[in-house]
C-alpha cells in the first residue's frame, strides 16, 4: 500500500531555520577573513590589547649642577613597598608571596616607616577585601632608602616588595634653597606619580627637567608569561636636560657656613647675601635666611620669595656710591672742598647727620663720605643739580627691572615727584631698590665703567642628545661712568676701609684690599613708620676686592640682629663679608695682596712636545710641572698655553698611560679638578679649601675603580697663621663705626632723630607694592644711622 506523503509545515520551519542560520554563519566567517575585522575593530588589534604588555621606561629628571658640574641636585636611587595581596601567587605554601598575617605585617611597617599602625591595617585589610592584586602605602612606602630596604627584606615577611624608584636629592642640604626650590612626588589627574618642581629653579623650568617617559612593549600568553620568538619594541626615555648655573659650589658653601654662623650668633629678622664676578655679571652665591633644607622642607615658611630679586628695600648708604659717581662724571666732585656738617635743610625740610645731627664741623667731602655724611650729599647734590642726579640713578639701573634670568623680579620705586624725594634718595632712604640691582650697578665701578646685566643660568643641556637649548652670555647693561670715574670711585671706597674716619674699618682683609661702602637703613614697621631702637636697621654693606681690579662682588644686608650691648651693627655683616671674600680669592688663586709684584710666567702650548724637554723648561721659568701618564709626549695641559701663573705654581701635563699620584697637598680645588680632567682617575673631593689629606700616597698607583679621596679644609685651617681674632679686625672703633651710636656718646643712639616720622606704605615683605609716598612726607631725619 502506497505511504501518502503528508507535509510537515513545523519541520520545514525549523529547516528554513537552521539554513538560515547557517548562511548568515557562513556569510560572517567569510566576512571576518574577507575584511580582518569584528564590530569594526582589527581582530589583529584586539589580540594584541589581550596578549601584548607594557613596561613603563621612566625618565630620570635632569639635574642642577653649578659652574664646574658638581651636583646640587639629582635623582637618587630609593625604593617603593608593594604588599601582594593575591593569594594565587603563592606556588608553595611553605615559602609565600602573598601577606600571610596582616596585623603583623602592618605593626612591622608601622615601626620601620613611621606610621600609624591602624592606617597601614586599614589599607592591608580594604584591599583583601576588595581583592585587590596588591597595595601600596603612599607617602609612607615611598623613598625608601637602599640600607633601610635591605633590614626589611631580612625580616622576611612574606608578599612585600620593593621597587626601585627615583628620589629628588639635594646632597648640600641648605644650599641657595630659595633659588634652587625643591621637586617632590605627586599624583596626578591620571593617578600617576610623577616628580614636581614646586618652587625655585625646581619649578621654573620643570618641564625641560622632567623629560619624557619612554616604553617597552612585549607579547605574552593568558598567564602572563612571554611569548617565544616575541620582539620587544622599545621606546627609549629621553631623560630630562640639565640646568647648569653660575653658582660656584665652594663659594656658595662658605656663604652658607657663614650666614648659619651668624644665624645663631644674632638671630636676626633678615639676611640677604649675593656675590657675583663683576667682569661678566654671573652670579656666583646667593643665599638668604631665614631658609630651609629642600630634602625634608624643614624651616619653609609661607616667604617663598627669592629676596634676592623679589624683595624691594631702602638701600641706605651704599647708595651714596652712586650719587658720588654721578659728581666725579659731571666733574662736580672736590674731595678737598669744605662743607659743615650736622644739619642740611631744603626748602622746609631738615636732614641730619646719623650721629643725631651733630656732625663733626667743618669737614671735607672726602672726610664726609669716610664718614658716611647724609649732609655732605645735601650739599654735593646742589653742585650736581636733583634732575641730573636723577639721569644717573636711571642710568645706574635703579627703579627697571635688571632682567635677569628668573621670574618675579621686583623693579623697586624711585621717588622724584618732589625735591626731599630726590635728596633723600641721594644717601639712601625713601626710594626702594633690590640687592640684585645694587650688585648691577656696582659692576660698573667694579668693572671700569660698563655694567654688567647680572645672569644665574649657564646653560640648559639635555645629557642624551647633547642639545643645548640655552646658553647664557655675559651681556652688558650700559655704561653709566668713565674708566676713570670708576677707577676714582674705587679708590674713595677703598679708603672707608683704610683711613681713621672710615666707617668699613671692620671689613679690612688679611691678604687683600677692600673698597665697599656700609649701610644702615632704617626699616618701615608694621605701621608704615620708620622703627627706632639701635637694632631696627637694615645693616648691609656693599663691597669688591681686591680693590685695584675686582675679582669679586659682594651685597651683604642683615636686618634687625640682635646685637650685644658692647657690638656694632656692622659687626655681624663684617663678620659674613670678610670670611667669604678672603675664603673665596684664595680658592680662586687670587694672588693676596703682598704677592701682586711677583712674579707672573706666561704659559706656552706644549702640546706634541717631548716630555723630557717640557719639563726642563717649565722648571727653567720657575714653574712646577706635575706630570699624569708614563708616556714621553705632553698630549694635553693645564693650563693651556697664552695663560700665565705665578712662578712655584703647578702645571700639569698630561702624557697619556698609567698615572702615579702626586701629593696633592696644597692644591686648590681648581687644580685638583683640572687634574682629575686630565688624568681621568676618580677623585673624590670632599670639602672646600686646600687640600690636605689624601687617601692614595704619593707615588702610589690607584687600583681599577678605586677612587682617590681627598680632603680640602678652608683657608684658615690650611694656613693657620692667618686665622687671627677676627674680632680685632671686625670690632670697628666708636668713632669711625657703622652704626646708629654717634663717635662722641654712643649711648644716645637708642633714638635717632626723627622729627616727623614720615609713613612709608610699603614694608620689606611685599616687594609687589614698593612705597609710594605722594607727598613731601619722606625722610628728612638722620636716616641712615652709621
């Protein structure tokens, strides 16, 4: 019997289905290999975001180095505690990777970092129960030390790592900390950890200090582990350029040495200090105190200005340099005219003498400026004549902007808006400048009539591409005076140090001559009017030496010490400017005083040369040839040929092979460098000074990799018969003493004359708004109290 076929409608719906189905199957595969994509995205781009890694390849940030390359501040080596959390990392339960015990653990790492016990718990215990991979502990966990690492990993407890990590260092503690500023970690938007320059130098030009961050991309399976035959690609980091200053370190340290003394000795309210080379204008130390350690912020207070340029004051007498120069130039300065002393009156106003406008007679102007006579520039003033006094006050650069290279420099006021404005601004009170302009305008009676624009920067060069992207020039500002104006002025100044009515008696130098001019300005208090009491000055002095040429350039103010009953105002400033100046021209081979006449050898190009003749020739002139190699041809020198040296003094020559050590005692750190340079052994510097000890003997050859350490001591250990009471120098005589006592009774000082007391808006704190008097209401009083 024939089967009737009977169609079956729900078995063909699911055929047309399953072919359906399968057709769009098909249509998707050959789709995907047609095309090589999935929802748009590259199948090939997907894997690689699920196998391939990414190691981060972290730029070290650039450094600052001062004029010779020594380091002020780098990135050092430290650590970062990670505390694995996940269990699935311990393979052997006997030997753990993962934190076993997390009460023990956090009261172990509360004692080894410093924190809290119940804050390290928390952070362990968040992370367990949000299962968490692993945790870090923030600040505390950070800068870890290399020592302190290595005693952790002896306790051995289980799933605590270190990473390295990078810390900023400043290996001089507090060194210019107000110029420098600090770098320090921070966590940005992205909840990156990055190194910030927050103040200073640090944050100025963070961005070419930090670099960029480079990267290192490989391919690994679902576990994590490296494919076989995979590429590494890699992306170098490109560290940051580093800032190379002016800043000589040694000079710079015998500053701080200095100011710290001082520091402790007076206490005073304020100290500013900048020292520069007059021939080029760079700024070779500058420091102000209160300060603070850039490693631990330890003394950073809420002043972050960098005084130096930032801060506008009443310079006093210093600026009587100036107004005298403006005569010598006109031709109106006579040393040998007469004038009487005590009192000066202008129009309605009357200006005395700091020894409460007594005076001391019928004087001369040179007498008068020995003396530090406000009057005597009432009466040089009317020769000169107020408007073109003023020209040279703006040719000298006072009331602009220096332009040196940091940011938020204050331009200070000069007022001239009525005549005791511009009397007063003749010695030094009313009108507001800043130490860096001082220091500007000195360059010119420094360096022969041509000021010079002040500079900190020396370069900025990147150590992996060798770019220079900044190099600084010496770079004049004008030329106010003469040569020979200059060279008068030199010599007047020089004899406030050397003559009976001088008032800088106190800054005289053991080897060399000093020209300078003191100062004691009266300081504006918190009302606006001028403070009283013998200690509320601002006691500075202005200074160069050797006096004849200058090789240095010295701005010393400290306001407010508190002095002894028995000392001067000037004591303490003498005691910073004469133990840097005599320190820093021996450590750059200035040639004192007594040896000026000796005699000088110029240096010939030797180079090529047979050793053997070289050294018959330099000996011949007087010379000491200090020979580095074994080989018989002098390949390089120190110093080079068409310089000259005084005669005893060394020249090294470099031969090339193994080098036997000298003995280095005496040496300067200049030689010592030049030394260094040309041997290419490791020398290990510590100190500043001379050297005295050395840790490889003479004759000695140092093995592979081992450094030569040497010892260098300052000038008054080295040389201990020049270490004097400085006392006996610094103490000036009542007669002839910068101070607000007066030569004939001293006690009166306490409260100088200030008939009016005039209001003065501005106070030091806010060189933003210096003071802007608008009516005659400007010091007419001894002002500046010497």
């Amino acid at each position: 019997m024939k089967k009737k076929f009977r169609f079956q409608g729900g078995a063909f719906l699911l055929f047309l289905l399953f072919a359906g189905l399968f057709f769009l199957l098909m249509a998707r595969i050959i789709t995907i290999q047609a095309t090589g994509k999935v929802e748009g995205q590259e199948l090939a781009a997907r894997a690689a975001a699920k196998y391939s890694q990414e190691e981060v390849l972290t730029a070290e940030r650039g450094k600052i180095i001062d004029r010779n390359g020594e380091v002020i501040a780098e990135d050092t080596l430290t650590y970062k505690l990670v505390a694995v959390l996940e269990e699935s990392m311990t393979t052997n339960p006997e030997k753990p990777n993962h934190v076993i015990d997390a009460e023990e653990t956090a009261a172990y790492l509360s004692e080894q970092l410093g924190a809290p016990k119940e804050e390290l718990l928390s952070i362990l215990e968040n992370g367990m129960e949000k299962n968490r991979h692993q945790v870090e502990f923030g600040v505390a966990g950070r800068e870890i030390s290399h020592t302190q690492m290595l005693e952790m990993q002896e306790r051995d407890l289980p799933g605590l790592l270190f990473v390295k990590d990078l810390k900023r260092l400043y290996p001089n503690g507090v060194f210019a900390s107000h110029l420098i500023g600090f770098a320090m970690k921070e966590e940005d938007e992205d909840g990156l950890v990055r190194t910030t320059g927050k103040m200073g130098l640090e944050s100025i030009h963070d961005e070419v200090l930090t670099g960029q961050n480079g990267k290192m991309e490989f391919d690994t399976d679902k576990w994590g582990y490296l494919l076989p035959n995979s590429q590494e690609v890699v992306t170098p980091a490109i560290d940051g350029s580093n800032l190379q200053l002016t800043l000589d370190r040694t000079i710079q340290n015998f500053l701080e040495d200095a100011m710290s003394s001082v520091q402790e000795e007076y206490n005073p309210t304020r100290m500013i200090a900048l020292i520069a080379d007059p021939d080029t204008g760079e700024i070779l130390g500058m420091s102000q105190r209160p300060t603070f350690n850039p490693n631990t912020r330890e003394g950073l207070s809420d002043n972050w200005l960098n005084e130096s340029i930032e801060l506008t004051i009443e310079p006093g007498s210093p600026m009587k340099m100036f107004t005298v120069a403006a005569a010598m130039e006109e031709g109106k300065w006579d040393p040998n005219a007469y004038y009487d002393s005590g009192t000066y009156t202008l129009l309605d106003r009357t200006i005395g003498d700091h020894n409460s406008g007594r005076g001391w007679g019928s004087i001369t102007f040179l007498e008068g400026f020995q003396r530090s006579s406000n009057v005597s520039m009432g009466y040089l003033l009317e020769r000169l004549g107020p408007d073109m006094f003023m020209n040279y006050v703006d040719a000298f650069g006072f009331g602009e902007k220096t332009g040196i290279d940091l940011p938020n420099e204050a331009a200070g006021q000069i007022l001239n808006q009525y005549p005791i404005n511009k009397l007063t601004t003749a010695y030094g009170q009313g009108s507001t400048v800043t130490p860096i302009q001082m220091i500007q305008a000195a360059t010119a009676i420094a360096g022969d009539g041509t000021m010079m624009k002040p500079y900190i920067i020396d370069q900025i060069k990147n150590p992996d591409t060798n770019e220079v992207t900044v190099k600084s020039e010496p770079e004049e500002a004008g030329k106010p005076i003469s040569p020979e104006t200059a060279d008068e002025m030199r010599k007047l100044m020089a004899s406030t140090v050397t003559a009976e009515a001088g008032s800088a008696k106190g800054f005289a130098l053991q080897d060399y001559t000093v020209a300078g001019k003191t100062g004691t300005a009266q300081v504006p208090g918190q009302d606006g009017r001028y403070m009283t009491g013998s200690n509320n000055y601002l006691f500075s002095f202005l200074g160069m030496a050797p006096a004849e040429d200058p090789e240095l350039l010295i701005y010393i103010g400290v306001q407010q010490p508190q002095l002894p009953a028995d000392e001067y105002g000037s004591v303490p400033v003498s005691k910073i400017f004469t133990s840097v100046m005599e320190n820093s021209l021996k450590y750059l081979n200035i040639a004192p005083e007594n040896s000026i006449e000796a005699k000088t050898v110029p240096v010939e190009d030797y180079t090529g040369m047979p050793l053997e003749q070289v050294i018959a020739d330099v000996t011949a002139k007087g010379l000491n040839p200090v020979v580095t190699g074994e080989n018989t041809e002098v390949s390089n020198q120190y110093p080079q040929g068409g310089e000259a040296l005084v005669a005893g003094e060394n020249i090294i020559l470099r031969t090339g092979g193994e080098t036997a050590i000298p003995d280095f005692t005496g040496w300067s750190k200049r030689e010592l460098l030049a030394y260094q340079t040309l041997s290419g052994l490791p020398l290990e510097i510590a100190g500043h000074g001379f050297a005295m000890t050395q840790s490889v003997t003479e004759g000695a050859t140092p093995a592979t990799g081992e450094s030569v350490i040497i010892e260098l001591q300052p000038p008054e250990i080295f040389y201990p018969h020049q270490a004097q009471s400085s006392d006996e120098e610094e103490v000036p005589s009542d007669e002839t003493s910068e101070t607000p006592e007066t030569s004939e009774t001293p006690e009166t000082s306490e409260t100088p004359e200030t008939p009016e007391t005039p209001e003065t808006p501005e106070t030091p704190e806010t060189p933003e708004t210096p003071e802007t008097p608008e009516t005659p209401e400007t010091p007419e009083t001894p002002s500046d109290n010497e």
